[in-house]
C-alpha cells in the first residue's frame, strides 16, 4: 500500500472504535504513522499516533507521563551498543572486551526497565563495523545474538532496514517494507486472541537459576546478566514480562522448601518470590504436584507449560499428563534460541488488563490449601530409561585417586545416608583398617556425566557414607550399584543411616530397601529378588577394577 493509497483508506473509513498509541524510540518514524492508520482503518480503528522526540528515547521513558491504549517500544543494536550507530560515525575508539560488553548490556537492561511498555520491537539491523580484531568481532557479535534472543514480542529482519534513509533524515525503514512493518507493529493491537496457554511451570535447579541449590549451596546459584548465569537472567525477564501480562508462573523443583525461600529472601533475583502463584518443593513427584497445581488453579492441564532441564522429568510429565506442554530447558546459548521461540509461540497476548496484571496477586490472596497426594500411583518410565543407553563403570578407589569421591562425600547433601563429612585422616584410617572406598562412573546418550556415585565400607561392613550426585536422580542408578557392590563383596552390609534436614532423597532409597534389612543387615537374596530387574535398564560392570586399569 503506497502513501495515497494509505491516505485515501484513512479519510474514507467510517470509524467504529478509537484507539491511542504511544512510540517510544531513537529514531525518526514520522513516515510510517499513516502506514499505520491505515492498518488499523481495514479494523474501523481510529489509530491516534503518539511518539518521542528524535533522539530522546532515554528521557521520554522516564518522563512521558501522557495515557495511552497501547505503549510500543522499538529498539536497534545501536540502542544498546551505541558505538555501531551509523549516524556517529563509530564514536570513540573502543576495545570491546567481555567487561565493556556486559557492561553496556547491564545499562541496557536498566533502561528498558525504566518502563512497562506493552510490546517490544527490535529492529535486527545491520551495523557499523567498528572493530578489526577477529577475537573482539567475535565477541561482540556473540553479544549481538544475546540481544537478538531477549524478552522481544518481534523482530524485524535487517532487509526492512535502509541505510540511505537512516542518514538522510533518521527514519530508518525502506519504503517498500512500510506496509509490512506497520502490520507487525500492530500485531498485538490489531489480530484477534488465539487460543493461549495460561500457566507456566518451572524448574529452578539449572532451570530458573543455574546450579544446584542443595549441592552446590546459596552462594553458587547464579541468575546474573553475565557468564553462564546469563540465559537464566533472560529466562527470568521473560517470566516475569508473562507474569505482567496474566499468566500465572508457579515452581515444581526437587528441593528443599526452606532452602528455596532462602535463596528468595537472600538473593535478588529479576523474578521474585510473591511472582509465584505457588511454590513447590519437595521431592514427591512432579506429576503429582502439577495435577495438584491444576485443582488449585482450576484450570485445565491444556493450558500448562512445563519447563525443567531434566530429560527424566520432562518424559515423566510428557507420558503421564500428555495434555501438558513440556519444554526442556537447555543447557547452552545457541539452543537457548529455539527455546525462547518454543516459549513465545505457547503464548499470544494483546492488550493486558488491569485483571491481567494482578492474576497472580487474587490467586495468592486465595487460602492456600493442601491435597493429600500419597494415593498418586507410582509413574514407570523404565522403557525411557533404557533408552537412556545408560552405563556405569564401578571401581574400587581404596589407594588412589580418591580426590573426586570424597569430594562428592563432603559437598553431597540430598542423597547423603547421613550427612558426615569425612577428614583426609578419618579416610585413610578407614582405609589401613581394611575398609573400601566403591564409586562409579555413568554415561548415557548425551556424554559422561563422570563419578557420581561413591561409598565409604569399613572392614566389618559398615557403611560409614553412601551419597550420589543429584545429576543423576531417578534413574534406578543406586539400586544397580548396590547389586553390583553385594555382587564384589561377600561383607555383611550395615547402613550407618541418619536423617538429616536435607536428605530426603536418600530417605526415600532407604525407606525402599527396608524391608532387605534384617537385623539392621542387608538380605542379599532378599534385596536382589526387588531389584535385580533395574539391571536390564542399563550396562553394568561389576568388576570394580582400580582405577587406571
């Protein structure tokens, strides 16, 4: 559609509703606005245009206090680094290190902050060269992809950009995209709701934050807009911008309750505890607490989408509940992408009302009640888990290269038998008595996941430790290596066993494997007759060689 063409449709269209919009930007959009009147006139929209002044994006945020329907904001690489501005000129000579980047990225974070505009359009222009060092372009641009990838509703790609234009008079678009870019810009306002999912569902453990807080403890999590915190950072800004909009976030994490408030009373996170619809953390099943979630809600399980870095939980979720979206979170930058659009496509919002905005607050101003889910069945995901092509290499570490099992002794807290930290000299003293230190190594389809699982025998069959890293839970992996330990040893096994504030994984194990125990002494026959069909889910070695063989 030309500008007549645009012109004639506005001043011939008989109305039916008004509406008002408001622009906020860094450049010069004069030449689009009839575009977009035109656009809203094929609705019988009355479209009144309001936008910033010319190089005033920073201030107006801030200062522009007029009402509109609808605030819009549109954003170019140079809005963030300023530098690749073509209208500088390149600015000053700069060195484009990871501390200048993240720099500029925190105060870019601050700015689109200032304000809680509706919709985000981020225009993916190219931009100035202003490096040539092949290490900082390459840092750079891996900056510029992060930016690419943020809590965007659109982008727009870099042929409706026009360099000629952007020059002459700061507009930036070419003339022939005008009519496309004004139907992108008013998407929001102008199309109809499609059907929406209503309700998020996330993990915490490297999902909301990275790290494991049971194991790794409060100070190693890491939600910051920097390093390997960084995805999780924009997984948050994301959330919360769905949470402002009306969808209802809530957690189903594999932890401890009090450990979780903790780490949301002490740490300031861009999502916050009172963001929650509810809060889940325990280490019942996660099935069980989203059917709970959806009769909380009252709402159907066709509206969640759940969200958790584990492959087990996700097929867990996915083969019991199929009504609920499962989408894994990813483990690195480029598939960090695919995912944020797996997210944006589950949702399409327009205009959020006040409703809207205080969804989560009515929730929570509900009583909050309990159900009892122990009558939940248990969920078999064995034909999954062998899938997994799962193998584990068991070895006796009793004289060397013990460095790692003592570690995962002393740092392990939720499958830990009792929660004791053993010294250097307490484990050699074990060890000259005739004592033995058996661990194993684990590797499945996606890789080695190296030594997670170590325990500690003294002579007479006492076991002083048993811990395994939570990398691995819910894979049957310590019922098959206790096979393969009562397979190796003749030893009649005690468990020195002690609950503890965190161990309730290990509880769980132990309340399994109960009725083995005689006497307080493990039932070979008894135990291998329970547990010994674990073994076809995955390869085994028994043999414990030492390591190094």
């Amino acid at each position: 559609m030309r500008y007549l063409e645009a012109s004639r449709l506005v001043q011939n269209t008989n109305f039916k509703k008004f509406k008002s919009i408001k622009i906020f930007t860094s450049s010069e959009l004069q030449q689009i606005e009839i575009h977009l009147r035109a656009e809203a006139a094929i609705k019988k929209i009355k479209l009144d245009i309001t936008t910033n002044l010319f190089g005033t994006l920073n201030q107006s945020l801030i200062q522009d206090d007029r009402k509109s329907d609808f605030e819009l904001l549109v954003l170019f690489p140079w809005d963030v680094f300023p530098e690749l501005d073509w209208r500088t000129g390149g600015g000053d000579t700069l060195s484009w290190t990871k501390e200048v980047l993240d720099n500029k990225l925190q105060q870019f974070h601050r700015m689109v902050s200032i304000r809680e505009v509706d919709f985000i359009v981020y225009c993916d222009a190219p931009y100035l060269p202003t490096t040539f060092n092949k290490e900082e372009e390459k840092l750079l641009n891996h900056s510029i992809n992060m930016i690419r990838n943020q809590v965007f509703d659109i982008t727009l790609a870099s042929d409706v950009f026009s360099l000629k234009n952007y020059l002459k008079t700061g507009f930036p678009f070419e003339a022939k995209k005008l009519e496309l870019i004004a139907k992108s810009i008013l998407k929001p306002l102008l199309e109809p709701p499609k059907l929406s999912k209503k309700v998020i569902i996330t993990d915490l453990d490297n999902t909301f934050w990275k790290g494991v807080l049971g194991e790794d403890g409060l100070d190693s999590i890491d939600a910051s807009p920097k390093d390997s915190g960084y995805i999780h950072f924009i997984y948050q800004k994301l959330i919360k911008k769905l949470k402002n909009k009306g969808i209802l976030i809530a957690v189903v994490s594999k932890n401890d309750i009090d450990l979780v408030e903790k780490a949301f009373d002490q740490r300031n996170f861009e999502f916050e505890k009172n963001d929650f619809v509810k809060i889940y953390a325990s280490y019942d099943p996660k099935v069980a607490h989203i059917i709970e979630l959806s009769e909380y809600l009252n709402l159907p399980l066709e509206s969640f989408v759940f969200i958790d870095d584990s492959e087990v939980e996700i097929t867990q979720v996915a083969k019991t509940l199929p009504e609920v979206t499962c989408l894994k979170f990813p483990g690195d930058e480029q598939d960090f992408i695919t995912f944020l659009a797996e997210v944006s496509n589950c949702f399409e919002i327009n205009e959020a009302t006040l409703e809207d905005r205080n969804r989560t607050e009515m929730y929570n101003m509900r009583e909050n009640f309990q159900k009892n889910i122990s009558n939940i069945p248990p969920i078999d995901i064995d034909d999954f888990l062998h899938s997994l092509n799962m193998k584990i290499v068991c070895f006796n570490k009793s004289e060397r290269d013990f460095t790692r099992a003592l570690q995962l002794i002393n740092k392990t807290n939720q499958f830990n038998m009792n929660g004791l930290r053993i010294s250097d000299a307490e484990f050699h003293e074990i060890i000259l008595s005739g004592g033995m230190l058996l661990t194993a190594e684990v590797s499945d389809n996606s890789g080695t996941h190296g030594e997670v699982i170590a325990m500690l025998i003294r002579a007479d069959g006492e076991i002083v430790s048993l811990v395994m890293s939570c990398r691995v839970f819910d894979r049957k992996l310590e019922f098959v290596f206790l096979l393969s330990v009562l397979k190796y040893s003749t030893l009649n096994f005690r468990f020195q066993f002690q609950k503890t504030d965190r161990n309730d994984p290990f509880c769980r194990f132990y309340f399994a494997i109960s009725d083995c125990l005689q006497n307080g002494i493990l039932n070979r026959e008894l135990y291998r007759n329970k547990f010994e069909r674990f073994e076809r889910l995955m390869e085994c070695n028994h043999s414990f060689k030492n390591y190094g063989e």
